[in-house]
C-alpha cells in the first residue's frame, strides 16, 4: 500500500503543502495502527495495517519534502544524515522496546506505537505552525514554485538518483534481512542471535559515520561519497561470499555499514538538490524506487539461493552493486552553489 499510493501522497504535499500532509498522515497511521492493535482476526489484522500504509506514505513523503526545501545545498547532505540517523535509532531501538511490551501482550506495541504516531502528529502541526516558526511552512505552491515529476524525470541525476534508491535498499536492506539471517544459522552453523548481533554490528558502525558522511557529500560533492562509500560495500558483500565463520560475517557488517553512511545519504541529497519549491511527486517517486528495492531484492536474492546457493546470491548482488558504481561515476555535480546554470532555471528561487 505505501509503495502504490507514493505518488498521490506527492499529489497532496504538491497540493496542501508539507505540514497539514504529514501531520494527517501521521494521525491516519496512528488511528489504524490502533484498530490494528484490537483486530480480531488475522484478515482484520492485514486490512487495517494496509490501510495504514497511505498514511505512512504520507508523512514520509511530506517530511521528507519539507526538509529538501528548508536546507541549502551546502548542508543538505547533513541534514538528511540526521534524518536518516533518526530512523537508524528508531529502527535499533524500537524492535527492542516492542520485545519486552510483546511480552505483556503481543497487542501492546501497537497501543505503544498508535499513541506515539499521535503525539509525533499533535508536534507537526503545533510546532511547525507559522506562529511558532515565523515564517509559513505551507505557502501556496503558485507562491513556491514547483519541480513536476516530469521535469525531474528529464534530468540525469535524478535518472541515477532512482536507480541508487533501488539498488541501494535492495542491498543494504533486502539483502541483509532476508537471506543473511539464514546465511549465519544455516551456512555458517552459528546462531540467530550471532545474526542479529552483526546486523546490530553494522547499523552501529553505519550510525558513527553518518554525520561524517553527510559533511563529506556537502564539502566534496555527493559522487565523491558515493564513489567512497560504494567500495565499502562491494568488499563487504564479496567477503559475505568468501565468509565461513562468524569473525568475518561480523567484518562484512561493519563494512556494510561504514559504506551504507555514506550511500544511504547521497541519493536523497541528490533529489533535494535539482528541487526548486515544491516536489511532493518528485520526492514521491524517488521513495517508490527504494520501496521497489525493498520488494523485489529480497525475492530475487532468496530465489538466487533456493536454485543455486548463498555463494551465487552474494556474488550476483555484488554486480549488481557494480552496476551502482558506475551510475555514480557518471553522476553530474548537483550542488546549486557548484553549477553555473540551474538545473531547471525557469524555476522560482526556493523559500520557506
């Protein structure tokens, strides 16, 4: 459900703005994560939790729209390390809290949950107000400016842009949670808690690194991070294909991890930079690209090992992940601040 209503939830940002979509957005998903949580039957359980989906394309694309248009090019890579590193901790943290309140009751987190979604909804739209701001965050788009989907769609790093977001979370996300958990009980003869470990291993190191990343794609562009970040990962996925015990799994993690801070920050700073105001589609499709990623990986790789083996799955997402560092290579500067013409110059100047 979030990955096939990605673009209407661009639709809305384009056309209310960032600040009533995601605050909606983030009370829609809380309403149905709390009919979730009294779902009586598993069928009851699966509509209310796709039904949620709209609402968590909502806000995601909302604030990531909002934080593409307040932020320079010169910080943008920062500010989306800080963004993603909120959701690097949530995603640490939150499987951890929701494991001692399941062992309440296996409805708690989902009470725990709607009532954060709440919350989080009542700060977006009190704190992000013109009164409390000062300045209107959800100014008419006519006043803005606006990037169409089809504009982007013409430009070439926002092309490369939509194939990193694929590889990228078909890696760094399909990879290591489908097979790999299986990959260290069953090739490897260790255990799931030794699996966990070395994804905890790598989301640390990933972590460390981010901010670091971040000012490394604003002070030498986003190829450069890209570029530096890939090869960390191509190590660490050949060694996945080499690796027959525990001490190198843990190793390929942390590569995993130092390269994943520095190529999970530079495609979203790409799509920010050929912005100008408003891109609720733009951003929309971008995030669609990744989710298809996230779909489709994992049941490529998991079919790759059920025919042939581990060994085969690694070494094909390896090239792949090539495939990756050549996009990069051919990524044009996008950094206002670097081009001497706009990427779109019929554009009006971006403002809050």
């Amino acid at each position: 459900m979030r990955f096939s209503s990605g673009l209407v939830a661009g639709k809305f940002v384009d056309k209310f703005g960032e600040r009533s979509v995601l605050g909606f957005g983030l009370f829609m998903v809380s309403f149905f994560t709390l009919l979730t949580a009294l779902a009586q039957n598993y069928e009851q359980l699966l509509i209310f939790r796709s039904l949620g989906g709209l609402g968590s394309s909502m806000f995601s694309v909302s604030a990531g729209s909002l934080l593409m248009r307040s932020v320079g090019d010169d910080f943008r890579g920062r500010a989306q390390s800080l963004f993603n590193g909120g959701f690097l901790l949530g995603g640490i943290t939150g499987p951890a809290f929701g494991g001692v309140l399941s062992a309440i009751s296996l409805r708690a987190p989902f009470f725990v949950y709607s009532t954060t979604l709440a919350i989080a909804g009542a700060i977006a739209l009190f704190f992000l107000s013109e009164k409390r701001l000062g300045k209107k965050v959800d100014a008419p788009t006519s006043k803005l400016g606006q990037t169409t989907l089809g504009q982007a769609m013409r430009l070439k790093p926002y092309q490369i842009a939509l194939a990193l977001a694929f590889i990228n979370n078909w890696i760094l996300f399909g990879l290591r949670s489908s097979i790999l958990p299986l990959f260290v009980t069953e090739e490897l003869k260790s255990t799931a808690a030794i699996a966990g470990l070395g994804l905890t291993v790598g989301a640390l190191v990933q972590g460390v690194f981010m901010l670091k990343a971040g000012k490394y794609s604003d002070k030498k562009g986003r190829k450069a991070a890209l570029l530096f970040g890939s090869a960390f990962v191509l190590f660490g996925i050949l060694m996945l294909a080499i690796t027959t015990n525990t001490a190198l799994y843990f190793i390929s993690m942390a590569l995993f991890g130092l390269g994943g801070a520095y190529v999970g920050t530079a495609p979203g700073s790409v799509v920010g930079d050929i912005i100008r105001g408003r891109g609720g589609q733009v951003i929309a499709a971008w995030q669609m690209a990744g989710d298809a990623g996230m779909i489709f990986g994992p049941v490529i790789v998991g079919l790759l090992t059920d025919l042939y083996s581990y060994q085969t799955a690694f070494l094909v997402s390896a090239g792949i992940w090539v495939l990756a560092i050549l996009l990069a290579a051919i990524l044009p500067e996008t950094r206002l601040s670097h081009l001497e013409n706009d990427l779109i110059p019929d554009k009006n100047k971006q403002e809050l």
